[in-house]
C-alpha cells in the first residue's frame, strides 16, 4: 500500500481509529498518503498535530479526485447526501470502503456510478484502541483483490472477517453492539466487588482486566471457552459456585436474546436506510 492514496470522507473517532492504525509505525502508508475531509475543522486540525504531512480539506470532491481509495465514514443518516455529493467527481479506478453501519452495498452502488467498487464494513468502537473487531464485504462489483485490501486496512485496527453480506446484520447484533453488553458486564461485576468489600477503583480495575485477560487468553491458545471454563472450576470451588447463579439468573440466554433482538433491529434500521437511499 505503499503508493496508494487513502481518502477520508469524514474524520470522527472511526476515521481517526483507521488511520491510527494505517499510520502506526509506518507499517501500511506515510501521513503523505492520506487526505481527510470534515466540516468540522477542529477534528482535520487533531489529526494534522498528530501526523503531519496528513492533508485536510473540507471538500469531499477533493478527496475523490485524488485518493485510490475512499472511507466512508459518516453517520448512516447522512450518506445518501454525501454519496449524492461525490458521485460526479468518482473516479472509475477509486474503491469505496464503507464504515456506515446498515448502509448496503446495492443502496450505495445505485448513488454511484455504474461499475464503481464497493466494501462494506461493520468495525465497533474497540477500533479506536486497536482491538477491534470487523466484519467485511463486498459489491457487486468488488473483486478479491478489493477484499484484500480492505483485511489489510482492519487489520490494523483489531482482526477481521470476511463473510457474506446477508450475515452483516448479525454482525452488528454480535460484536457492533457487544462492547456495550461487556461494559454491562464489567460495570456489574466491579458492583459484586463493591459489595463484598472492594473499593470502587478496585473493582472496576480487576474486572475490566479479568475480562480483557479471558478474552485474549481465549484468542491466544484458540481453545474452546468450555474447555476453559473447565480449567477455572475445581470440584466444590468459589467458581463452580459463581457459575451455578449465573445460569439460575439466565445469563446466558439473556445474551443470546440480546444478539437476537440487536440483530433484528439492525435489519429494521437497514431496510430504512436502503429506502432512503433508493427513493
């Protein structure tokens, strides 16, 4: 990706995070290689103090006329404005890599130019600390060379999947909105801390690692989370214990409940936002 152009179509949290990451240590493009637009001129100024030689504008058309490749990174409610915006100034060779939640790739395509290459992505907000997890897809005009370098871009924000874009509402019911579900989980296990006698800093601190430790000793040794439930639980122990009040209190059908209402409403969310974009 070293000689590629990588324009940014608004410069929030998400955008930051992704450029970050394609910035981090050199490892995927130099600050020269990216353009930012944002009519919010103090989130183009952060990131100008932050890697300079990073170009900013307020004009997408800028952006398109120049970049190999093109973020969408705005707020669902707004891209059929914006895409409307840019559709006369995309260029035939450009790839949009879209990061706006529910948006589909045909509801993009049919405000764009015939042909133009089209990503669709679902990342959630662990991206902006490098740990992100990313779901992508393509077009139908997209090839396996534009899947390839939309994995290398969430790659360095986190890890990444390719799946069919029929699952992507699923995507976002699983791990778009799980970081809220595991804060729910963490606030409420640093309050069990607090009753039994820990201090609130405490608490929270041990929690928040006890969830972040599991998660990457799961991803690190590719076992099976029974298996290391299992590891945890002695005959007769405080953890065998722990674990027969949380499937009492329904924990896990709760959260299995919880990825199926969340995906059914992204699929609502979804079909709006298509007959937006089509109407």
């Amino acid at each position: 990706m070293k000689d590629t152009r990588i324009g940014f179509l608004g410069a929030g949290n998400m955008a930051q995070a992704i450029i970050r990451g394609l910035l981090r240590g050199g490892a995927f493009v130099s600050p020269g290689q990216v353009i930012a637009s944002d009519p919010v001129r103090k989130s183009l100024e952060k990131l100008q103090h932050e890697y300079p030689g990073l170009q900013a504008t307020s004009d997408n058309a800028e952006v398109c006329a120049t970049a190999d490749v093109i973020v969408l990174a705005v707020k669902p409610q707004i891209v059929d404005k914006v895409l409307a915006q840019i559709a006369p100034h995309f260029l035939p060779r450009s790839l949009l890599v879209s990061v706006a939640a529910g948006v589909s790739t045909a509801a993009m395509e049919s405000k764009l130019p015939v042909g133009t290459r089209v990503i669709r992505s679902m990342p959630n907000t662990a991206a902006t600390v490098l740990a992100g997890a990313t779901a992508i897809c393509k077009g139908s005009c997209a090839t396996d060379e534009d899947i390839a370098t939309a994995e290398r871009f969430f790659s360095s924000v986190g890890r990444t999947v390719v799946l069919e874009e029929t699952l992507m509402d699923a995507v976002t019911g699983l791990s778009g909105s799980g970081p809220a579900y595991v804060m729910l989980m963490i606030e409420a296990l640093a309050d069990g801390g607090v009753k039994v006698g820990l201090g609130r800093d405490t608490a929270l601190l041990l929690a928040a690692q006890t969830v972040y430790g599991s998660a990457k000793l799961l991803l690190e040794t590719g076992e099976h989370p029974g298996r290391l439930k299992d590891m945890v639980t002695s005959p007769g122990g405080t953890a065998i214990a722990g674990l027969h009040t949380l499937e009492s209190g329904g924990l896990r059908r709760t959260l299995i409940d919880a990825v199926e209402v969340a995906t059914r409403r992204a699929a609502e969310l979804g079909e709006a936002l298509d007959k937006k974009l089509r109407g």
